[in-house]
C-alpha cells in the first residue's frame, strides 16, 4: 500500500467528520505546474494538526492553500503530494469592535471580512488582487498588502496574533490581543510572507481601523512613464496622507471597457473629513498641473 492510501485511509477512519478529502479538481490546486494527489479540507484547528502529524509520519509532503491567487508565482515545489485546504477554516472566532480587533479562520476571504467590519464602519485595510477569493491566510502568508500599504501599512505588521500547526504537527500560538507586544522574538513577521513554508495558520487576530469619512482621487495621464514617475515622486514630497499612489497602463486594468486619459496614468487617492479632502486634492491637482 502507497504512503497515499495509508494516509487516505486514516483520515477515513480518523478524521471522517471533520476533514473532507477528495481526489476530484486537482487542477485547480495546482501550484506552478505541479498538482497534488489529493486535496484535504479540514475544518478545525485539531484536524489540522492530525492530518500534518500524519503526513510527517508517510513523510508526505503538503502545500497549505488558501484561494490559491498567486498560485503561479515563485519556483515549482520538489514535491507536493497534498493540498491542505483552509476553506473550511473561515468562521468568526471574536469579533471585537471597541477594541478594533477581528479573530477569524484563515479561510475568510477579504470580501467576507470587510463585509464583517464594515458593519461597525471600520476596515482591516486589505486591498489584495481579487478580494472575493483571497483568504486572510493567504494575506498574512504571502504578505500581499496592496496598493492601500501606504496608508495602513505592509499586511505583516496588521496580525496582532497566529495560532499555527507546525510540519511536524507540533502546535504554537504566537502574539497577543494587544497593541503592542514586544515581548520575546518576533515570530508573527517571519511567518508572513513565509508562503506557508514553515506553517500553516489556522487562527488569526486581525487589527483594524475606523474607515474615513470620505475617499477621493485625482487621475492624470502621461503619454512618457518617466514624466509620470517624476510627478509622483513630487507627490509623495509633500505631507500628504495618501491612501495610494499609483501608475499604471492598460494592461493592469481588467476591465476591457475602461478608456485611459493617456497611454500612462498616475492615480493618487487620499481619505479624510469632508473638508479636509478637498483641500488635499487641490493640492495634489496643483503638484499635478505644476508637473
């Protein structure tokens, strides 16, 4: 019997009830070309440390996946025998409002979060590539902050606490529910933007913000990309307190039917009081125009 079927077999005598296994869409988990030989979808913290515990013993090797966005970036694995799924991992834990704070599964996608938050008019300041598939895991692995880092920061100093499962099975939980927490090595950034290469995350503590009142942005457009760069880094100057400052073509806009003023544009956004934001666009306008 395959190391495989040893191991599909205990997660059926083991596991059945909270661990979904299937052998079905491998396609869809593949990582840089390679696919696994089955994907497994626990649904708890417990599960999670049964079911790498017994892949460290088959000496199978397992790839965490979250909503799989950047499945094709980086090199392709050595090995990749199974695909730990954390979708099923994705409820609200706590959610505490007065102390800006959101304890979820690593399964939540972005979109479920800021529909969670934005409830209390507040945001976890997530802006990853396709919102409604990437999980908060997926966030935290991979650090994938977004344009909107330059107002709330890289998505690695956003995670106040992980609770994780190591590849030998061993169980951790690193941080704490407070702002500030110094204490011993700082083992929440060295996890993200790991890629899951060290371990997989099953319980996250999410630090937010109040949303602004109000959002607004300029756009201009450069036929040259130097003379758009040249004026952001004007921009970026003055004491502005940006949400984002972008420059982009048409091959970052997914929409087909979006007309650029110019072959490059710059974007720069900004949020405050009513009055405030209108007094920072007209000072970027003026950047702008002065070029």
């Amino acid at each position: 019997m395959s190391s495989i079927d040893k191991f599909q077999n205990s997660i059926e005598n083991e596991l059945a009830e909270s661990c979904l296994m299937s052998t079905e869409n491998l396609n869809s988990y593949s990582v840089c070309g390679r696919m696994p030989s089955i994907v497994v979808s626990p649904n708890s913290h417990e599960s999670v440390v049964k079911t790498i515990s017994l892949a460290n013993e088959l000496d199978l090797k397992v790839i965490p996946c979250g909503g799989l966005t950047t499945s094709t970036m980086g090199y392709s694995p050595d090995a990749y025998d199974i695909a730990l799924s954390t979708k099923k991992i994705s409820d609200v834990i706590d959610f505490l409002p007065n102390d800006l704070t959101a304890v979820i599964g690593p399964g939540m996608t972005v979109e479920k979060l800021n529909e969670l938050t934005n409830q209390e008019s507040q945001t976890p300041g997530f802006d990853p590539p396709f919102a409604e598939f990437s999980t908060i895991g997926g966030v935290a692995m991979a650090d994938k902050s977004g344009p909107m880092q330059l107002r709330w920061g890289r998505a690695r100093d956003r995670f106040m606490k992980m609770k994780i499962v190591l590849g030998d099975g061993r169980s951790n939980t690193y941080g704490a529910l407070v702002v500030k927490n110094v204490t011993g090595y700082d083992v929440l950034r060295l996890l993200s933007g790991s890629w899951g290469s060290l371990a997989v995350v099953t319980e996250l503590a999410v630090r937010l913000y109040k949303e602004p009142e109000c959002t607004g942005a300029c756009i201009a457009g450069f036929e040259n990309v130097n003379d758009a760069f040249e004026v952001s880094r004007k921009l970026l100057q003055h004491p502005i307190g940006y949400d984002f400052l972008e420059v982009f073509n048409s091959s970052r806009i997914s929409g087909k039917d979006l007309e650029l003023p110019e072959r490059y544009c710059l974007m720069a956004a900004v949020s405050d009081f009513e009055d405030g934001l209108k007094e920072q666009l007209e000072r970027i306008e003026s950047v702008i125009v002065k070029g």
